[in-house]
C-alpha cells in the first residue's frame, strides 16, 4: 500500500515539474515576443524622427515601447505568482 502511495506522490511530482516546465517555456516564448515588439517600436520611432512630419507618430511608438518595458517585468511577476499557485496545489 505504502508503495502506490509512493508512486502515486512521484507521478503528481512529475506531473507538477512537468507542468511548470510548460508554463516556463510558454512565458519564455512571451518573454521574446515582447522583447522582438520593443525593439520594432524603438526602431520605427527612431526611423520617423527624421523628419519633422512624423515626429508625433515617432513620439508615439516610443510610448508603446515604454508600456512594453514595464509589461516586461509585469510578466515575470505573472510568471512566478502562476508558478508559485501550482507549487501550493501539489506540495511535497
């Protein structure tokens, strides 16, 4: 009896570890995606800025790619609180 018990706690480790791992490489994958949409703000704002008619629409890719630097962390915080929500379902 003690035995199943003891593959049953192993196969909902696993299953935990598991799913925290697909929750890491999905965020991961965000993670990247965030930082590729920064860099596309940043470079069309820097691109419009030369030249006086475009200036305002520059100014404002600048401030979406602001916006995506504070989802960044934002997401790591999402991250670790969905992480730590698993951790508490299936403890050791």
């Amino acid at each position: 009896m003690q035995k199943m018990n003891r593959n049953k706690s192993s196969e909902i480790e696993f299953s935990s570890k598991h799913h925290e791992l697909i929750i890491r490489n999905r965020y991961k994958f965000y993670y990247n995606v965030n930082d590729v949409l920064i860099a596309v703000w940043f470079i069309i704002g820097s691109i419009l800025f030369f030249w006086k008619e475009t200036e305002t629409i520059a100014t404002w890719f600048f401030l979406i790619g602001s916006i995506e630097l504070l989802i960044r962390p934002l997401m790591r915080i999402s991250k670790e609180i969905h992480l730590e929500n698993i951790r508490s379902q299936h403890p050791h």
